[in-house]
C-alpha cells in the first residue's frame, strides 16, 4: 500500500497534467482503471462544467472513465473532448450499441486575468491539453502547485495552485482528493504565514507554521477578488470504499466542508466552487461508523489539499504575476 499522501495512493487513480506557463493555464485528467461510481456538488455561485448534470443520484449512469479539472473558463470545457479521444483510443467507454461513449465529466476555474498570452486565435488550447493530460495520466507520484488545472490559480493575496492529500481510516478505507485552488477568498490568515488549514496539518506538509497565537480584527477581515476577476476551486474526491452514487454524492459534501475550513471566505457569488466525487469500489463497509469516519477524514484532506496547493505553486513567469507563498514567507 502506497503512501504518498496524494490521490493516487487509492489504487487505481492515475493522474495526468498538460501545463503550459506562457499561456498561464493547464488541465489535469484523473483517470479511473475502471469505471467509478461518481457524483458531484457544486456550491460556489458561478459553477463551469460539462457533463455534472449526469451526476446528480438520481440521473441514469452511474459510473466514469475520468474527470477533468481545468483552467480556461467556459474556453475549458473543451479539454474534456480531448480527454474522451484518449479514452476512445483505449477502449473505454459507456456501451450503447455498438459505440462507446468516455463517460468524463468536467470542472473548470476562471485564470483567464492572470497575466499569461490567451490569445490563441480562432481554437483555443485545451482541446489538445485534455488530450495530453489524459494520455500522460500515471500512477503513483504527480507534481503540485503551479501544473495542470492550478497553474493559473490565484487567490485573494497569493499564488493559488493544485494540492492533493489522502488518509486511511481505521478500517484501512484510502480517501484521497486532487484540488486545484483558484479562491475568491484566502487560504492564509491575514496577512501573514498561517493557513486556516493548520490544525489539520501532517507532517508539515505545508510549512509547519500553526496558527498565529491569537487572531485580530485585521486576520478577520474580508480579502477577497473584485467581482470583475478570476474565482473558482475545484477538485475530485475518492475513495477505495464500495459506495452508491447517493453516497459518492454526500462524500462530495464533505470535501465542500474542507473547502470552508481552508478558504476564508468561500462559495461565494462569483467563485464556482465544485467538488466531484468517485468510488472506486475495492473495498466493502463492513460497519456504518466506517463511512462515517470516510466522510470525517473527506472533510481533513480536501483542507489540507488546498494548503499543499498554496504552499507547492510558484509564480507564473509574465509581468506583474501574483507572489507565491514563498516568495513572502521563505520555504
């Protein structure tokens, strides 16, 4: 059993990124070895996607071959189309007929004002980058912070970027989340070091800081984006357990719950806050207090998820890019 504190430690999650810096934007395929029963929530005020209608309980197909998270805005949308040829080259795929259908739902974020070159001409870019992120999807290790979906991220005061954390329950039940934080609002206190994700911190993962010893008015102050500019965190959820798209559904309310304890403030008119959901069925609940304690631990790792991503990016190379936590705080 693989432990890597990412998403793939759930054994058969491969991820794959397609990064490009000069345009300031990228997308990353999460792709299943074999159809996962999934679901999805969307909770910010401006939600992109394609496909999470399907996602709903109560719609007909339960299962996908991947989810797409990616830059772009509604431009986004078409790197799901590159990620279901690749799919299609491999055989996967919702039977009907004799044709198969890639069953791959996305979420994009807003990076379009960030600096990078967005003119690409009468096509945009992410059909070719959904291609080739699902086409580089592997196993085990993937980069954080600015790569794939959260290269353009950005957040109220500093670098926004893509993080991922797992954890195992008692019951020995992986939970595992990719996110790509792109916040309206804030991932650190105030004007300082501190994440508001630090009393579920591991290992320093993201820096070891804690919380400041006491917190003042200014701490809880509004930062946040003007309305006329980027929003949007979204991220995929998993887990080993066997679980219904009912559940799949309420396990991606608990990661909604990370994302408020992360993300300060969060689901705001103009973020399009979206979590997606996946099951990938190896594992039987034995005992209704192991999916509760699934959905406890849901909640920790899309928190600490979101500061890996903050604490992992890098500025974006152009004029006038946003700071990195680094580049204010040191390593």
């Amino acid at each position: 059993m693989t432990d890597l504190n990412l998403i793939t430690d759930i054994a058969g999650i491969s991820i794959g990124h397609a990064t490009d810096l000069k345009l300031g934007s990228g997308v990353t395929v999460v792709r299943f070895d074999r159809p996962a029963v999934a679901s999805g929530v969307a909770l910010g005020g401006a939600p992109g996607g394609r496909d999470t209608g399907l996602l709903a309980p109560e719609m007909t197909v339960e299962t996908v071959d991947a989810f797409v998270l990616s830059g772009g805005s509604a431009f986004g949308l078409d790197a799901a189309g590159g990620a279901q040829a690749s799919l299609l080259k491999a055989g996967r795929g919702f039977p009907l007929g004799d044709v198969l259908i890639p069953i791959v739902p996305q979420a994009i974020l807003m990076d379009l004002l960030n600096g990078g070159d967005k003119n690409w001409g009468p096509r945009s870019p992410y059909w070719d980058m959904g291609f080739a992120a699902a086409e580089a999807a592997r196993p085990g290790a993937f980069a954080l912070g600015t790569v794939g979906a959260g290269t353009g991220a950005t957040t109220a005061t500093i670098k926004g970027g893509l993080g991922s954390a797992s954890a195992t329950t008692r019951s020995g039940h992986r939970v595992g989340v990719v996110i790509a934080v792109n916040a309206v609002g804030t991932a650190t206190i105030g004007d300082g070091p501190h994440f508001w994700s630090s009393p579920f911190e591991r290992d320093g993962e993201f820096g070891g800081r804690g919380w400041p010893a006491t917190f003042t008015a200014s701490d809880l102050a509004l930062r946040a984006k003007g309305v006329q500019t980027t929003g949007t965190t979204i991220g995929v959820i998993a887990t080993d357990a066997v679980l219904t798209k009912t559940a799949a559904h309420r396990l991606a309310l608990m990661a909604h719950d990370g994302l408020a304890r992360a993300l300060f403030p969060t689901h705001l008119p103009m973020d399009g806050d979206t979590v997606l959901a996946a099951a990938t069925g190896e594992k039987p609940i034995e005992n209704p207090d192991d999916w509760v304690e699934i959905c406890h631990l849901a909640t920790q790792v899309a928190a600490r998820a979101i500061a890996r991503g903050v604490y992992e990016a890098t500025a974006l190379p152009v004029a006038n890019a946003q700071p990195a936590w680094r580049d204010r705080f040191g390593g």
